[in-house]
C-alpha cells in the first residue's frame, strides 16, 4: 500500500498555516513539525501580533514541538515550512538537530542558503516542494500591502 503521508501532503498543512497568518496581514509563511507521520506541532508567522521579530513560523513550531517531546531536541522530527528559513530559524533548528527540513519557496534575499548559515550535519533538507503555491501566496500578500 502507498504511503499517503508524503512531503506533498504535509507541506499543504503547512500552507494551510500560512494562509492563517495571510489572514491576520502577518507575512503568510507556515509550518509544522511531524514525527512518524503525526503532526506535533504547528506554526505561522506572529511578528506583528506580538510585535516580536523572532516569532516567525518555525520559532513557534520549535517552541510547540519541544514542549510536546519534553525535550528541545527535535532528532526523528521533520521541519515543513512554506518558505526557506532565515538564518536565525536555522540557527534554531541547527541547535534543535531535527532530522529533516521540507521547505517551498526559496527565499534568495534572506535564506540561510543565501546567507551561509550552516545546519546540522545530520539534517537532511528537501528544496522546492510546492513552490509554486508558497511563492504565489507570498506574491499575493505584497501586492495587497503595496495597494
């Protein structure tokens, strides 16, 4: 039988996260974190609402996902998030030491690629899933705040 439980699948929760924040004119970025296909936690940008700029997406799914385990570190879990991860949430997750970070849109301005942060050596990262939807939403949240 075929595994329903896909990167596909998980990354659309996440996007389903980022229209939560699209929704509170927070920059609509979500995530979650799974562990043996059971979501644990969930998150989606609060920087305005708590006028905090660390609560981005993954801050809060981190946060979520430890106090669930009892522990802050994330080994066995895996990161979805819509968009590629800043380098402060990737010194998060590489501090974490999750297993695995799924993202969508690359963010070529402020991703810790771009910015050369480093992960965890034994962090696996998958690159592009449902790009297009994260950036097409992304896209539509600042055409709405330029009008």
């Amino acid at each position: 039988m075929e595994n329903p439980f896909t990167d596909e699948y998980f990354m659309k929760k996440a996007l389903h996260e980022a229209e939560m924040a699209f929704e509170k004119d927070e920059i609509p970025v979500g995530a979650l974190i799974v562990i043996d296909n059971k979501v644990i936690a969930r998150g989606h940008n609060l920087t305005e609402m708590l006028n905090d700029v660390t609560a981005h997406a993954e801050m809060q799914a981190i946060t979520a996902a430890a106090n669930f385990l009892g522990g802050k570190y994330l080994t066995g879990c895996t990161l979805y998030v819509t968009l590629e991860p800043c380098q402060m949430c990737a010194g998060a997750l590489y501090w974490s030491q999750i297993s695995k970070i799924v993202y969508g849109a690359s963010d070529e301005n402020r991703g810790f690629t771009t910015m050369g942060t480093q992960l965890h050596p034994k962090t696996t990262v998958v690159r592009g899933v449902l790009s297009n939807e994260a950036s097409e939403l992304l896209k539509r949240f600042f055409d709405k705040r330029r009008k």
